[in-house]
C-alpha cells in the first residue's frame, strides 16, 4: 500500500511513517501543503492521510482542489480541529473519514486499511459486473454516484416501457470495463479503475506510465516529464491550459524554465499520439496555451 501524508508536525508524521512502514507499507511525507498538493497529483497513492493547518496551502483547500482535477484516492482527514463544522467541510470537501487528534495510532491504520479495501471493492470488475451502464464510480466529491437501480434479474435486461428487454443497449459497456456510458461532456471514463486515468480512446495508467489508444490498440511507454505533461491534460480534457499553467504543473512555481521547454514536449507528446494512431489531439491556442482535443 502506497501512503501519503501531508502533516507538517515532524514527530507526528514520522511516528506514522515509522508504524506503516514496518506493516511494509511504502510512505511519502510532505510537510507544506502545496507540496502534498503537487505530490498527490502527480503520482499514484492508494490513500492520503491529511492535516487541515499546513503551511502553504490548507487541507480544505487542498481536498477540494484533489477533487476538482479529479483525483479520486481515499483521503483521510486527520486534525486537531474538532468541531463538528469542521467534520461537515471536510466531508462536503470530499473526505471518506475524519479522525481527530489526539488518536491512537492503531485506530488510525483500522480506518485506512477499510478505506482502501473499500475502494479497491468498488473498482473490482466483481463488484462493477452487475453494473453494466459502467456508472458505478466515485465522483468529484467522494460520494458513490452509481446507477442503482432495483432491477434483480438479469443484468443485461433494461425494460424499454413497452414490456420488453434491449440486450444489446448496453455492448459497448461489456466490451470495455473501463467505458463509463454517462459521461457526454469530456468523454472520459477515469474512475472505474484508480490506476488509469482516460479520455476519448486515451489510457495513462499511472504505475507504468504506458499511454495506450484503445482504439488502435498500440501503447507506448513516456518518460517522465511527458508523463507528467500527458496526466495534466488528460484530467482537464478539452479545457484550455495556458502556458503558465503548465510551466508550473511540470516544474514548480520557483522554476527558470522559459516556454521553449515547454514546447518541446509538446512536439514530443504530438508524435507519440501519431504513433499510436489517436483520434485526440493537442491543439495550440495562438497566444493563449493548448488543449488536448477529444
């Protein structure tokens, strides 16, 4: 299990990096809050563990902002903020739990590890297989928003009023466990499984960092920049991302990188998806920044 945690009490954080390591857990420490920020969005934890009070950049703040660009992992909320307002925001924000300090430490890691068996429940293709609409997905806010319906019987019957069953309605969906049929806005499909994030007939996964089209079924595997380049478009497809966004996504608000740099990988990122034979595309805004088109 992959742990992030964003607490800027030094002894607090490495007593629970200390515990879970020793559970042969793989532990980050970020004690800013633009940090942890940054660090979340970047690569791939299976849970979070949060303080609110954080130099640079607050837990609320942060949570909300996870949730917009969104990044689904399981966040836990851990302050010494008690009151019940505080619960609720943090809640509203997108938190799975809440624990207030001080805690005892091994209740602390009780409720991670429900946290991420209860995620990795929701994304397995058991669980997902009677779902076959591909609606079962967490949204921004952390609330399970799937398509629950009352139907017992075969899942692959939906009654179209007159009596009788479309079995064929919903193929796409069988075919691909990944296709997440509600979505018409930025045709994207990146909860149904935490470890991909795609749109149009795009796939990151974000362990290997291989960029596939499922549509022509290449893949090919990007460098490290180009992966942290190709994420951040992919979570705001068709959304336009200045210049100056991106500079700071890739390398940091203190960088002395100029644009250049910029757009070269840009070209790289360009000749890849023409590699893969892609139907999306990156597009230059004269003057303003690209978009990645699906």
């Amino acid at each position: 299990m992959k742990i992030l945690i964003i607490e800027d009490g030094f002894l607090l954080a490495d007593m629970m990096k200390d515990w879970f390591k020793k559970k042969n857990n793989k532990v980050k420490i970020c004690m800013d809050g633009l940090e942890g920020y940054e660090e979340a969005l970047k690569n791939p934890y299976d849970i979070i563990i949060l303080d609110i009070m954080l130099p640079s950049k607050d837990g609320f703040s942060i949570l909300s902002d996870l949730r917009s660009n969104n990044i689904i992992t399981p966040v836990l909320i851990l302050s010494a903020r008690s009151e019940l307002e505080d619960k609720l925001r943090g809640f509203k924000s997108g938190a799975e739990d809440y624990l207030t300090k001080p805690f005892h430490i091994e209740e602390l890691e009780a409720r991670v590890n429900v946290m991420v068996e209860k995620m990795y429940y929701i994304n397995s293709p058991q669980n997902n297989s009677g779902n076959k609409n591909g609606n079962n997905f967490i949204n921004a806010s952390g609330n399970n928003s799937g398509n629950i319906s009352n139907n017992t019987g075969n899942p692959n019957n939906n009654s179209n009023g007159n009596g009788k069953s479309n079995t064929n309605s919903n193929s796409s969906s069988d075919n691909n466990p990944n296709a997440q049929s509600g979505n018409k806005d930025n045709n994207t499909f990146k909860y149904n499984d935490p470890s991909k994030l795609c749109a149009g007939s795009l796939s990151l996964d974000k362990n290997s960092h291989i960029l596939e089209d499922t549509s022509s079924g290449l893949n090919i595997l990007l460098p490290s920049k180009e992966y942290i380049l190709m994420e951040y478009f992919l979570s705001n497809p068709n959304q336009l991302l200045s210049k100056e966004q991106i500079t700071v996504h890739i390398w940091g608000y203190d960088t002395d990188v100029n644009y250049n740099n910029e757009e070269v990988y840009i070209s790289f990122l360009r000749k890849k998806l023409r590699y893969l034979n892609s139907n999306v595309s990156i597009e230059t805004l004269r003057g303003s920044g690209y978009r990645l088109k699906v």
